[in-house]
C-alpha cells in the first residue's frame, strides 16, 4: 500500500476449531454436573425411608419418561400449542415495538414524553395483566397471547429506540449524496444498521416471554408447558413433571442459542 | 460514454477507463452567479452574490479559514443544500438536488460499517439498481483505481484511515461522476496517508477528465491538487483572490515551483484585507505543520 499506516488483514484463525472442541466439552461437562448434582440431592432426599416418594424427581425416571412422552405426543402437542402462543405475542411485540422504537429514536420529543408512561408499564409484572386480559379476551390463548405481547413489547421498543441513535446522521447524507431514494434510506441504512439491536431486545423479550409463558398456562387451558406440569403434579406422575422442567429448559436454551448465533450473524460492531 | 447516465444502468457493459485506455473528457461547465446563503430569514447571510465559474475538467481549490462558508457552499454546489438566492448551472442547467453526476467526498470517510469494502463502493450503483454483475465490473475497477484490489473482501473496521478514505474515493468514482467535490477530505490522516491520497486524486481526476472542487484550509492541499486556487474570506464570506497555480505533475511538496507557489498563495493570503493577523498566522502555523 502507498498509505504509510498498514492495515491489520484479517487472519484465519486457527483456534477456531479448538474453540468449538473446548465448547463443546464445556456444554456437556458442565450438563454432567448438573445432572450429577440433581441426581445427589434426590439420592441424599431418599435416604430417609418417609422421602422415599421424592425418588420420581430423580433424572433417571424423568428421562425415561422423557422417550414415553415424546412417543406419546405429549411433548410434541405442549411443544406445539406452548409455541404458537409464545410466536404470536412476540410477533405482535415486534409489530408494535419495532415501529414505537424506531420513533422513539427519531424524536426527542417523543422520547422525552413516552419515558414516563413506558418505564412505568415496563415495571409492571406481566403476570399482573391476567385478571385483566381474562375479562379483556373471550378465549384464553388470546389472554396469554397478550401477556407474552406485553412482557416482550418492552425491550423490543427499548432495543430498537437504542440501535437508532447509533445511527450516524452522516450515513443519510452520503446516502442522499449517491442517489438514494426515501425507501433506500430504510432498508438499505436504518434496517441493517439497528438488526442487531431489535435482535438483542428479541433475546431478551423471548426471556421474559418464556417465564410468563408457562405461569400463564396454569389456569383455564388445557394444552401447553404449563398446563402439561400442573397435570402431571395433580395426577402424581412427578416424573412426567421432572421430563417436562427439562424440555421447558432445553427449549428455551436452544431458542436462546440460535437468536445469539442471528444477533453475531448481524452484528457489525467492532470490539 | 456513460458518463452521463451513471443512474441508469447500461446499455453495454461498460467500466471505468483503464490504464492507457483513451479517455474521452468529461467533466462539466461550472457557471455560479449571484449565489447567496443565509440560515436562517432573518441572521446575516453565510455568503451573498457569490460568482463563481470553472471550465470542464478544471481542479478548484476554495481555501478560507472554519467558518467562512465554504463548506456550506460545496454543500449548496453538490445540491445537499438550497440557496437562498442565485443560482448554479451545471453545462448550462440548474442544479436542483442531489446527483450521481455530482458526488461530494467528506471530511470524514462516513463508510456503511455492515458492508464489505466492495458492499460500500457498489451502494450507489445498488441504488440505482444496477443488475449484480455489471456492478461487480465496475467496483472491480473503481478499486483497482484507489489501489484496493486487494480488499474486496475486507470488513471496512479494519481498514487504516488512509484506506477507509480511499474506500470513500472508490464509492464516489463508481458513480463516474462529472464532478467530485471534495470537504477538507484528507484532514483527519497523517501527513503521508494525505499526500498520497492529494497526488492520486488529482492524478485520477485527470486522467479520467471530470472535475474538483476542493474546499480547505491547507495551502498545500490547494498547491498540490488545484489548477486554480480561491480565497474565500470574511463575514459574510467572498471570494477575495484568486490564483492560476500553473505546475507541472506529478507535484512534489519539496519542489522549489512548488514552494514558489505556496510562498506567492500564502501572500495572497495575508493581504487580503479581511483577513485579521492572527488568522493569517494560526494559516501560516497549520501549513507548517502540515509539512512536518
């Protein structure tokens, strides 16, 4: 380069493959342990021959009934039911705070008046809503839909207002500059620029939405997580409820993992 | 030519001149008259009844201190902003807004940093909605002319500041503009990264014929790149001199025609009236370190 200053090339790396190798040693050492530790307690608890009940909490029992409810479609129908609810209230979270967002960034105004009234509602538990979206709502998948909307509209309207005011007025101008119309403006400069950010707020909505989920399926429905683990402790099948806390944390790990692999994918911020 | 049509896609596939590759003149004919800026109705205009003309494929050189309202008027000239009198034509037509026909190259490189370099340097012609391989040809070749070849690939963080501006140059070249209009574009880099960047401009430019404008407050920049040079000074703001700076290139900074011209620019400079003593001198120190 004729440029005095060198750039730094990115270089292949080659811990990369190691890296995977000790994260996966890590992920299933660090199972092992906790398994290990579960199975320790419920072993100590059983000692003593009046606990001896407390042995279907074991994980033994949970991950043989874990194959009998997957052949018997009960994990397949909670998975199902738990999740069309959880995907449709954070879809109407997106809907909602996605544009709020994107306005709250833009105006100050707005900003300055919504910041009251929005870190308010935010405090309030989203568990608080039922009573209200039971009278609200004819059916009960609507009421839960709408307690997992508004748990998750929060940090998807914060994220958003966020990765806006990163967004270099500059960029408009060079974008003007070189031709671009009003629609290049948003999907080619605002929509890339703030992915990362309204990701992030969908991680932690989906957070926030899978503890209210299954709370929210203890009363009325007849499907789903939660209403699967309050079946199974009134009809004393603790193993069947042990298998479903396993699946109910498996799921929301694995939900939790891809969106961090989306939100590295869009990333273009630079340590 | 394309030169003309830089927004529409072509015909033919078509790319930017090579290496001795005949090269018809573009450029433009610049006629500003009357020009005036003020920012708000009632505050003292920035700059009124400004004239100003520059033939096809002639480097300007505005020189003034921050605040005299040359870079307001390169923003006016590139259509960013409106005038609030005069007018400004362009081979004989009104300029109205912004264009590919006329791209401006800020102080800053302001590169897009969740695109690749190629990404940054095809983004205008994307706009335009040019098919993928026709604007794949022409980045190739836009960076082959700013010597970035190499970085195709490359995310723009972790490029030099050097080779983020080149990057900037590459995105406003792609557009095969008639007329580059460069603010104080090189100020930010280090004193080699700049004369490298001042030598192949003005090189680039010549070779494929379109015109500069070039807003600083660097006498040297103004040396080494323009054909002619202005002063621009006082409030509000004029065009009190101006220079034929007649070198032969490549211009070379120790040159004694060189240090002559800047000797003879830097005199102009003090003795235009409106200029106060210290502004001359806080001139004369910035060109000094400009040097070191």
């Amino acid at each position: 380069m004729r440029d005095g200053t060198a750039a730094t090339a990115i270089q292949p790396s080659g811990g990369v493959l190691k890296g995977t190798a000790n994260g996966l040693v890590n992920f299933f050492a660090g199972l092992t342990i906790l398994f290990a530790l579960w199975w320790l307690a419920i072993y100590l608890a059983t000692l003593d021959p009046a606990a001896s009940h407390w042995a279907a909490f074991g994980p033994i029992p949970a991950f043989k009934s874990l194959g009998k409810m997957w052949e018997s479609g009960l994990i397949a129908n909670a998975l199902w039911t738990s999740g069309y609810r959880l995907g449709i209230g954070l879809l109407i979270a997106i809907a909602i705070g996605v544009p709020i967002g994107i306005v709250m960034g833009r105006s100050k105004r707005f900003r300055d008046l919504s910041n009251s009234p929005f870190q308010l509602m935010r405090m309030i538990s989203p568990l608080s809503w039922e009573p209200i979206a039971v009278i609200m709502f004819a059916g009960w998948d609507p009421a839960i839909i709408f307690l997992i909307a508004i748990a998750s509209v929060w940090p998807v309207i914060f994220s958003t207002a966020a990765g806006l005011a990163k967004v270099d007025p500059a960029w408009f101008k060079v974008a003007r500059n070189l031709g671009a119309k009003p629609w290049h403006i948003v999907t080619q400069i605002i929509l890339p620029a703030i992915t990362f950010d309204v990701l992030t707020g969908i991680r932690l909505a989906v957070g926030v939405a899978w503890i209210v989920l299954v709370p929210a399926e203890f009363l009325g429905v007849t499907s789903g997580f939660g209403y699967t683990i309050e079946d199974a402790r009134e009809s004393l099948e603790y193993d069947h409820l042990m298998a479903m806390i396993l699946v109910i944390g498996a799921v929301g790990y694995v939900i939790d993992a891809s969106l961090l692999m989306l939100i590295k994918r869009f990333s273009w911020h630079k340590q | 030519m394309l030169a003309r049509a830089a927004a529409t896609p072509p015909a033919v596939g078509s790319s930017l001149p090579r290496e001795n590759h005949t090269v018809s003149i573009r450029g433009v004919n610049i006629n500003i008259q009357g020009l005036g800026y003020r920012y708000s109705t009632r505050g003292k205009p920035t700059f009124s009844n400004l004239r100003l003309e520059s033939q096809r494929g002639e480097a300007l050189a505005i020189i003034g201190r921050s605040g005299c309202g040359k870079s307001t008027l390169l923003h006016i000239i590139a259509g960013l902003n409106r005038p609030t009198e005069g007018s400004i034509q362009f081979d004989g037509k009104t300029v109205d807004g912004p264009s590919s026909r006329w791209v401006m190259m800020f102080q800053a490189p302001h590169l897009f940093p969740w695109m690749k370099v190629s990404q940054n340097v095809g983004i205008g012609l994307r706009f335009a909605g040019w098919p993928e391989k026709e604007k794949a040809e022409r980045v190739a070749e836009a960076l082959r002319l700013v010597e970035l070849s190499d970085y195709a690939e490359t995310n723009v963080q972790d490029l030099s500041g050097g080779q983020q501006q080149r990057v900037a140059l590459a995105r406003s070249l792609v557009m095969e503009p008639e007329l580059l209009l460069l603010d104080e574009p090189f100020s930010a880099l280090d004193a080699f990264t700049r004369a490298s960047l001042q030598r192949d401009v003005r090189s680039i430019a010549k070779r494929l014929g379109f015109n500069l404008i070039i807003v600083t407050h660097d006498i040297d920049e103004a040396v080494l790149m323009a054909d002619r040079a202005l002063i621009m000074a006082g409030a509000p703001g004029k065009i009190v001199h101006e220079f034929q700076v007649d070198l032969a290139d490549p211009r070379q900074r120790q040159d004694p025609a060189v240090q002559s011209m800047r000797a003879r620019l830097m005199d102009a400079f003090h003795a235009a009236a409106q200029i106060s003593g210290s502004a001359a001198q806080e001139m004369e120190e910035e060109a000094i370190s400009g040097i070191a």
